[in-house]
C-alpha cells in the first residue's frame, strides 16, 4: 500500500526540521552502500515524533522498515516500500545510584556511547568501541566483540508495542541469545512490532586512560582484522563450535568476486562492495557461499544480516 498525501503531509507538518522525503535512495545510509530508494524516508530525532510515525503507519497499514545505522541489512535494489525510518533519537544520560547505569535512546550510535562513556570514566562498554549501528540495533542482535556483549550489561529495555503500548521489560524477556533475541526472529518474520526506544545499561567506574588504552587496542585489532571497503560486517553467524570465515576460506571461497562484489580477502565472512555492488550480487554470491560450505562441509550457514523483503531466502536451507 502506498503511503497517501494526506499522511505525508501530516508527517512533514510533524517533523519539521527533520528530513522527510520521497523516493530517496537509501544505498548512502547504509554501511554497505547498496540498494535502492525508500518510498518515503523520515529521520525523527524526537521520540515522540518516532512513536508517531510508527503508529500512524502501521494503523493504515503501510509497511514499516526501521533503521538505525543500517550496518547490519541489506536494501533490495528495488527500494523499499511504505515508510523507512531512520531512528535519529541520541539521548543518552548516566545514572550513578543507587547502581550505575547508562540510560540511552535506541538511535544513539554504540561505538560512539562507547567513547562518551570512556572519556567520561565508565567501563561496561569499551568492548563495543569498533562496533557499528546503533543502540537499538545493538539490542535487537545482541552485539558483541572481543568478550562482551549486550547480553552482558543489558538491564531493562523500553517498548514500543503495535497497539500504542509504551512500557518496561527487563532484559531477559528479550531472549538474547548469540547475535539474535525475540525481536530479531521479528523482524525476520516482517513483523517491526515490538520497538526498541531506549535501553538501560550496567556500567562501572574505570580510570579513562587504561579504558582509552583498552579501546584503542581494539580499534586496531579491527584495522588489521577486517576489510576496509564497505560492507555490512559478518554476513553469517558462526556454527556451533567453528567459525563461519574459517568454512567459507577452506570452501576456497576468499577473495571470490562475483560483479562488483567480492568475498573479503581479509576476513572471509565479510562481503565487500567493490563499487556499484547491487543488492542481487550479494545475494548470489550469500547462496554461493551456503550451496558451497554445505556441499563441502555438510554446513548450513545461517544469515547474521537482515535482508530487508528477501527474510524467507536467507532462512531457507537447501
């Protein structure tokens, strides 16, 4: 269903300063710098504006994508219909006592609370320095890197439920698991209810220098680690007990280019976006990689990414 004038006109009256636009390529908002235009784009930096936005949508059904820092989807080259909402809401505002804790919006980016944090003082978060996305996409595939993870600080979370309902849950009701949780298998199955708004982190005191020391450490690991052209971070989850880079390089597969994209010759679970990638590359080359590990290895490599309208192929085995 199309969005109709007298809601695009509602939202721009909404938003104001912020950005609302038709048929606006999305490839430059995303990590991979792949896939075509949103019907209608909104950047809400207001909350209650985002909640708006939401709800008017999805009372007139029209199709919902929200994004955060896009670093972990993959945009069809046909564009995405309804309405893409890029969550621009960055709040963020450390609690002391009675236990310390960061409470932060779900548009704020990680990597950079991760530094706020550090130049501030607060360990619980230095493990997340080199991660991309935002806090709410962190949540939604529980992120993590070098030991930690959400999981392991996430304390309560606030909703956003399809019938308007805003409301508190612990972290445990997520079912964070390794880089997935209930919303996750959600969003997979096309549904963008529950929402994530905000999320309350444990953290602790830490001397800023050692933390800074600790961060850089990480952000080097990374340089060395991982490709430097686009690319939208590890595609597949690893299996258990292996890892998905170490199939994909014993498969021969790293350094394989397939168009304008190409398995990373550095990290084999990354695909890399040479220039001009197209959406229908990566997805070749994704059912490439699987059709190859499981002849190979007898592995079925499951999608950490989201492909936005393409869910039900990423998930299919066989």
């Amino acid at each position: 269903m199309s969005v109709p004038a007298s809601l695009k006109a509602r939202w721009q009256q909404l938003l104001g300063d912020d950005l609302l636009a038709e048929d606006v390529p999305l490839a430059p908002y995303t990590s991979f710098r792949v896939g075509g235009p949103a019907e209608v784009l909104a950047m809400p930096s207001r909350r209650e504006h985002l909640i708006a936005l939401l709800l008017d949508a999805h009372r007139a059904g029209i199709p919902i994508t929200l994004l955060g820092g896009a670093s972990n989807v993959l945009v069809p080259d046909e564009g995405v219909r309804g309405l893409v909402v890029i969550n621009r809401c960055r709040g963020y505002r450390v609690e002391p006592a009675p236990r310390p804790h960061v409470w932060v919006e779900s548009g704020m980016s990680l990597a950079g609370l991760a530094r706020a944090l550090i130049r501030e003082g607060w360990d619980g978060l230095t493990w997340a320095v080199s991660i991309p996305g935002t806090v709410g996409g962190a949540v939604v595939g529980n992120a993590g890197a070098h030991g930690g993870d959400i999981a392991s600080v996430l304390e309560e979370v606030t909703l956003l439920e399809a019938d308007g309902r805003v409301h508190r849950v612990p972290g445990a009701a997520l079912e964070l698991a390794y880089r997935t949780s209930r919303l996750k298998r959600a969003r997979r199955a096309g549904r963008p209810f529950p929402v994530v708004l905000d999320a309350r982190l444990r953290v602790w005191p830490g001397d800023p220098d050692r933390l800074r020391a600790v961060a850089d450490a990480h952000l080097a690991y990374r340089r060395r680690t991982q490709p430097g052209e686009p690319s939208v971070g590890s595609v597949f989850r690893n299996p258990p007990g292996d890892y998905a880079g170490r199939l994909i390089e014993a498969a021969g597969l790293k350094g394989y280019r397939l168009g304008n994209v190409a398995v990373s010759p550095v990290h084999a679970n990354f695909i890399v976006n040479l220039g001009g990638g197209r959406a229908a590359e990566v997805l070749a080359l994704m059912r490439l990689i699987q059709e190859r590990v499981a002849t190979r290895f007898g592995v079925h490599l499951e999608p950490e990414i989201i492909v936005l309208g393409q869910g039900e192929y990423v998930e299919q085995r066989g």
